[in-house]
C-alpha cells in the first residue's frame, strides 16, 4: 500500500534532510528535559501543518532516553504497511520450525484456482514458478490491487473513499487484481510492490493453521506480547477495552469508521497503539519472535525501493546514508506505511522509533520526524 502512490517526493526531501541530519550531527549534546522539548516542538509543528494531522503522534525508545508525543499514547491508529511485519514474523516462523522453506512453491500450498490470472506474463501462466519467497520480497510479478490501475474503473485505493460502508474479503481484493490488473513480470525478472502478494501469504498462513489470518495474529503475537489494544478492525476486536480508533484519512475521506478499512488484510490492516508497537519491536530485537539470523536474513537490502529505502524480504532497510555520506546514522530495519505510519528499530543501540501521522500524502513528514528522532537520540547524554 505505498508503491505508485503519489506520496514520496524524495528528491527534495533528500536536501532537508541532508541539512537537518548535519545540524544534528555537529550539534551540542543535550540533557533529556532538552530532547523532550525539542521532539515535542517538532511533533506540534507537524501537527498545526493540517487539521488532518491533529492526531499525529510518535514515540521514541532507547536505552538513553524514551519519551511519547503527540496525540495520547492510548489513542489506537490504523498502522497500515507496517502491518506487513506480522505477515512477514509469522510466515518466518514457519521456516524455522521447517513447516515451510523460502523457496516454497505457493501452488503447492494455496488452492490451484486461488492463483488463476494472477501470474500471466504475455499468455505464459507463471504461477507454478512463484515461491514464497517471491511474494516477501515483491519480486514475484503480481500486480498491487490498492493502488495499481485498474481496467475500467478507479484504483481501489480511489473506490474505498467513495463506497465507505463496503467490506471487503480477501478474495475479493485478489479478485481486483485477477480480473483488472495486469501481471508485471515473471517471478524474479523484476521489484514490484504489491499488497496482493501479501494477502496471499495471508492465506498460506490460513492455510497452516487451519484458522483466520486474524486469529493468528491475535494468538500468536499480539498474546504472547501483550499488545492488547491491537487488533483488525471490522474483523476482531482488542482484548482491553481501547479508545476510538484515530482518524484514518484516505484523501479526502476519513474511514477511521467506516467498513472501508477492511480493504486492507494480511498487508497492513491492523489498528494499535505505540505501547504495544514497542512491545513487537522490542521482541524483535530481543529474539523473542525469530532467531537474530532469520531477522538479518528478512532485513537484508536487496532491492531498492525509494532513494533510501531497501526492501528486504517483507522488510525495508533505510539507509540513511545514501542521502549523504556525512549523515552517519545506523541503517533502520522495519517497516512505513502510506499514512505515515513507521515501525523502525536499530537492534544494535537498542533504538525504537514509532510514528503515526494518519493520513496519505505525508509520508515525507514522517520521515523527516523520523530524522529528527534518531538525530536528538543521538545527542541525548547517557
């Protein structure tokens, strides 16, 4: 839910953060009491930016210094891609249980008629070549049905903000892509971001478990860690009582309430708080959800996705120095989202950073608060 989205715009962000980076590397150290000033400073500024911002919010988490700001730590948002971490955790368990390899066939595991039309390449029926490793890594050809053209109408990303009270189900989002998208490439010729992918590794989940995608989740991560505000919404409900959802703003729309955000599954279509964010990105860390190799092996960067952005297997790497040689922060590992969501975390200082903005068209605010974040860590006296 990112790719062929007009929300980067990169290029010039590149020079702000580049000046924004230098500023924070040569600067003077600060006390805590200073970098919770400064962080909740730019977190209001982003905030006055739109009244679609208001609800903004992130928290910062390192051994030094940790602090939430923004909107209240106990408000829920719509995490959208980030999502993808528990899809990707998930199916990594698998292969470390040995239940499946990476180089698993997915027709050997899906239903035959499930991959019909999705994996045609000029008349060549390719999908008894995709493995599931191709959809982790989005090289494996198959069109993205929320945000790729569609024959004959609007993308699906449009159609959500116009038919608010549609829920949708996993077949019928594959549907969109079998019926009115085209096939980019043959598995392993290309990088093609692509939620319809992910709701296929959705189903083999499904199909392990003989249960819900949903249940998965809710019983194998957000249980075991105790992340009980999140859940899917119009699909599953929190285990605590938890605040009304915050604004979920597509375009022009707002569909924080309405049946709409059942258009996203397996991809992203989780609501949680930072407090339980943290919890999965401290469990990351700590090897608490997959050994320390299986997490450098998904986070590895194998193909470019933005300027600084690699995509691993169902993972990004951001790599800050790209913009600049002198912009010596550490790679990130995680995971943006399209309304400005992030889960990104540095295993070897401990640093987590969780961001939600809650609406399309800011991811260049998210990733400038995320700059700022790591450059005020960075400063902070031990």
């Amino acid at each position: 839910m990112l790719e062929n989205v007009p929300i980067w715009g990169l290029l010039g962000l590149g020079v702000v953060l580049v000046a924004g980076g230098l500023v924070w590397s040569f600067a003077r150290p600060m006390t805590a009491a200073q970098a919770r000033e400064a962080l909740h400073r730019r977190v209001q500024a982003v905030q006055r930016k739109s009244p679609r911002l208001a609800q903004a919010q992130m928290l910062v988490s390192s051994p030094q210094f940790s602090g939430h700001f923004g909107a209240s730590a106990e408000q829920p948002f719509h995490v959208a891609s980030v999502g993808k971490l528990f899809t990707t955790v998930l199916t990594a368990q698998l292969v470390e249980q040995g239940r499946l390899r990476w180089d698993s066939r997915v027709v050997d595991l899906l239903p035959h008629e499930t991959l019909e039309h999705l994996f045609v390449v000029d008349g060549v029926d390719y999908r008894d070549e995709v493995r599931l490793e191709h959809l982790l890594m989005h090289t494996s050809g198959i069109a993205d049905y929320f945000s790729d053209p569609v024959q004959g109408g609007k993308r699906l990303m449009e159609q959500a903000a116009l038919e608010p009270q549609k829920s949708w189900t996993p077949q019928e989002l594959l549907e969109v892509t079998r019926a009115s998208q085209k096939t980019r490439f043959p598995p392993g010729q290309g990088f093609h971001y692509s939620d319809s992918g992910f709701v296929l590794l959705g189903l083999v989940l499904e199909a392990i478990y003989s249960q819900p995608f949903e249940e998965v989740v809710h019983q194998r991560i957000f249980g075991p860690l105790g992340m009980e505000h999140s859940y899917f919404p119009f699909r599953t409900q929190p285990n605590q009582p938890t605040a009304r959802l915050s604004p979920v703003w597509i375009n022009s729309a707002d569909l924080s309430q309405s049946p709409a955000l059942t258009v996203d599954w397996a991809g992203g279509g989780v609501a949680s708080t930072t407090d339980d964010l943290l919890k999965f990105g401290q469990a990351l860390m700590e090897g608490r959800l997959i050994g320390p190799d299986t997490l450098l092996y998904l986070s590895q960067p194998l193909n470019r996705f933005e300027r600084v952005i690699r995509y691993g297997r169902g993972m990004m790497r951001l790599k800050f120095a790209d913009f600049f040689p002198l912009l010596r922060y550490p790679d990130m590992i995680g995971h943006l989202g399209i309304l400005g969501t992030l889960l990104v975390l540095d295993s070897q200082s401990k640093v987590v950073v969780i961001l939600s903005l809650g609406s399309t068209g800011h991811m260049e605010d998210s990733v400038r608060l995320l700059i700022d974040a790591v450059g005020v860590l960075r400063r902070v006296k031990p």
